[in-house]
C-alpha cells in the first residue's frame, strides 16, 4: 500500500460522484461523472503519491492503482 494513504472515487448518495481522501468526510471534489472523478483523483494520487481507490455505483471497490513509493519487487 502506498505510504501516504489512500484517494477514493465515490457515489454521491444525492448524485454524481465524490473524490475523498481515505477517512475524511466531506469530499475534495464532486462531479457529475464517474470519469471525471477518476480523473481527477487520479492526478491527486499521483502527485501526493497515494493509493486510489475507485469504488461501483453499489459502493464496493471496482479497483485499485497504487501511486506510492511501493516496494518493488512486491513483498510475497
């Protein structure tokens, strides 16, 4: 997992999508789109080298890309 924890692609429960950094409440962005949000999260991720999180509609996690300093080669 990155070390600088993670960003996130989320629903809006009132519509459109949200990108929230891991545990906070209230988003840093909101958008009517789900390829927005993903755009912009993912220059957020990359920049403050994060884990981003892009979750379905339903809420569960669709997948995730690590722009962190991970270990390479991966652990395990």
């Amino acid at each position: 997992m990155a070390k600088n924890g993670t960003h996130h692609v989320v629903p809006n429960p009132d519509g459109g999508w949200d990108v929230k950094r891991g545990g906070a409440q209230k988003a840093s962005h909101h958008t009517d789109t789900k390829a927005e949000a993903e755009r912009i999260a993912r220059e957020i991720s990359r920049n403050q080298e994060t884990e981003l999180v892009i979750h379905k509609k339903d809420g569960t996690i669709q997948c995730k890309d690590s722009h962190g300093n991970d270990d390479y080669p991966p652990k395990g």
